[in-house]
C-alpha cells in the first residue's frame, strides 16, 4: 500500500482499510486470535467442568470471580490485539514490512498501559451514559483514537483522551460511520452464523428433553462462534480506526509534509516520524 499524502474521504478511508484486511488477513487474524485464545480456553474449559447449583456463599463468590476473570481476559485481549493491530497499520501506512511477533514485540512494554486507557475510557463513557446517555455517546466518539494515541506516541491516559478529542473534532461523524458499519457487520455475520445452529436445534426436538440436548451444543457453539467472531471482526475496526488517526493528522498536523521532509532528510526512521 502506497503512502497517501492528502486527506482521504470516508469512502477512500474505508476502502483502504479493506484492502490492509484482505492482504495482510492471516497476519491481522492471526494477531486477534492469539489475543484472544486464554479467554477462548478458559471459556471452553467451564463447558467441562461439573455444573452446581448450589445457593451457598461459596458458590457465588466462584460466579463473581469467574466473571471477573473473564472480563479481564477479555479487555486484555482487546488491548494486545489493539494494540498489535495498530502496528500493522503503521507499518503499513509507512510501506514497513511486520510480522506478527514483531507486532507483538513492539507493543509489549504498553499492553497494562493501554489496558488501562480503555479502562479508564470506559468508565468516563459508562458514567455519561448513565447521566443522560447523549454525554456518553459523545465520549465514545470523542475518545475512539485514543488507543491508537497511545500506541503510535506514547501516551498516557489523559494524553491520550485529550490527543484522540482533539484529532476527532469536527470528524466525530465518520467515527459514528465506521461504528455503524462495524457493528451492522457484527450483526450480519452473527445472524448467518447463529441461523444454521438454531435450525439444527428446531430439527432436534421440542419441549424440556429437546431444550436439555441442545444446551451444551449452544454454550459450546456460542464459545467457538465469539472466538471466531471476535478474530475475525476486531481487526476490521482497529484497521479504520488506526488509519483515522493517520488521516486526522495529515488534516490537522500536516503529517504528509514530516513524513516527505523525514525521507528526504533520511535522519529519522518512519516510526520515529509516526510518534511525533
């Protein structure tokens, strides 16, 4: 992929971040699978473990503990492959080649950091959704770049939140547009996925035996579906995110020029000029 020194459209924008799925797929889902496989096994692994219904205090502290555990392996999950992905696309942007543990190398000091940036980012965006829901959707979209930030320059949490609300300003619509389109995608995908499985169970029988012979082929359906759903589907929107961030700085930091003075001049490496 060429270097594009001038502002993109939506359309342009989305586009190119297609083409960086489709070639560099194995690459990107590769990235996302990893990150997301302690997850995927912890998950599988409760399908065998025996089934208790006890009330006692014990047994909802095991549910509580279970729960959390697999939020964190989730959130980190999403952060290592975040994270990991927004290197491709720099590498990419830049026309360097990467591999997936070079992806994976160059983002391994800032994994906790970046954790912790969506985190944070979460709770603003939890608290103004439940003050009056606009203020969170607001934050949502102000603070979409907000990994890329603190992969690409290093940032901390309030750098990064104030860097993304900054280079989101007057764009905050084509934010809105690539989540739409990311989670109508979801949607498609999960439906065309999920529609066969609910057919075979219609076909396996009715009434409490049917339903009681199909709960283990749904959780274990359910749990291989999500991991495959998530590989395949984070990539898509870190790759249009990563490559609004390139975009917003060419609008509004003049990032083709340092990139044009950085190769003529030869003194910098392209991933010095894309932190800058």
């Amino acid at each position: 992929m060429s270097v594009l020194l001038r502002p993109l459209t939506l359309g342009e924008l989305l586009d190119r971040a297609f083409q960086i799925y489709r070639s560099r797929f194995v690459l990107l889902v590769g990235i996302a699978s990893i990150a997301y496989l302690p997850l995927f096994v912890i998950q599988a692994a409760t399908l065998w473990a025996p089934k208790t219904f006890s009330l006692s205090a014990s047994a909802s502290l095991g549910v509580v503990l279970g729960f959390l555990v697999a939020l964190v392996l989730r959130l980190l999950g999403a952060a290592a492959a975040n994270a990991a992905i927004v290197m491709v696309v720099s590498a990419a942007y830049l026309e360097r080649p990467i591999t997936l543990r070079e992806a994976y190398s160059r983002v391994s000091g800032m994994l906790l950091r970046v954790f912790f940036i969506m985190i944070g980012a979460g709770l603003g965006i939890g608290v103004g959704l439940l003050l009056l829901i606009v203020p969170g959707v607001v934050l949502f979209l102000m603070w979409a770049l907000a990994i890329p930030v603190a992969v690409l320059e290093d940032t901390g949490l309030g750098e990064s939140l104030s860097r993304s609300r900054f280079l989101t300003a007057g764009h905050r619509s084509r934010v809105f547009v690539i989540y739409l389109l990311y989670f109508v995608l979801v949607f498609a995908l999960e439906f065309s996925l999920l529609a066969p499985l609910g057919a075979m169970v219609a076909l396996k029988g009715h009434g409490v035996a049917g339903a009681a012979a199909a709960t283990p082929l749904i959780s274990a359906a359910s749990v291989v579906l999500s991991f495959i759903l998530e590989s395949l589907l984070t990539p898509i929107l870190a790759v249009c995110l990563s490559l609004m961030y390139y975009d917003e700085r060419v609008r509004k930091e003049a990032f083709d020029i340092h990139f044009m003075m950085s190769a003529l001049g030869g003194g910098q490496t392209a991933s010095a000029t894309a932190a800058s």
